[in-house]
C-alpha cells in the first residue's frame, strides 16, 4: 500500500489529493489521459501529472513524459518520447508505487 501523498492533476489545474486508501490511481490517469490524446486547439491545457509530497511531479503531455522535481531547489530529471498508452501507466503504474526512485533506470534524455 502507498503511504505517499499523491496528487492528480487534469489539464486544467483542478487536483484529486489521495493518500493511502484513497490514492490516485491508474484508472483515473488513463481517463486524464484520454482528455489530451485528441488534439484540440488548446496545446497550452495538454498536460496532465502526478505529484508526491516529495514534490517529484511526473508530467504527461500527448507526445512525451518529464519528470522533475518542482521544490524551491528541484531539477529535471529528463523526457521520455513517443510512449504509447501501455508504457505512459507502467511508468506512473512505477511512480505510484515507489516514487521517483523506481524511474531513475529508465534512459531519460
């Protein structure tokens, strides 16, 4: 089980704030997800994430995934391009379940 706070965060701003029993979860991604895949105009609100109490932030946009951290003195760890929707969850599928440390393998550019 997940003793992380997690956030949730749909392209436009609005937050889903769970911990423990009540985390965000994969399925709820997946529909934040669906909501930028169809190109709409408003590349500006095409990004969805997924933020801990670490502040580690794993952002989606439809055609890459950023993790960084956004605290006073984070940094970008790097990009992963041209994920389908399979590897975009088993990447969060990661971070929820063991945070930033669990990506760290993946060859960020």
């Amino acid at each position: 089980m997940n003793d992380r706070t997690i956030w949730l965060t749909d392209r436009y701003g609005a937050q889903k704030n769970g911990a423990r029993d009540d985390a965000a979860t994969l399925a709820q991604l997946s529909v934040l997800l669906d909501t930028i895949a169809v190109e709409d105009g408003d590349e500006e609100h095409r990004t969805v994430s997924l933020t801990d109490e670490h502040e580690w932030n794993l952002e989606f946009r439809p055609d890459r995934v950023l993790l960084e951290n956004v605290g006073d003195e984070g940094d970008e760890v790097g990009v992963l391009r041209d994920l389908d929707r399979a590897e975009q969850l088993a990447i969060a599928r990661d971070f929820l379940t063991g945070g930033a440390d669990a990506l760290r393998g993946r060859d960020w550019s």
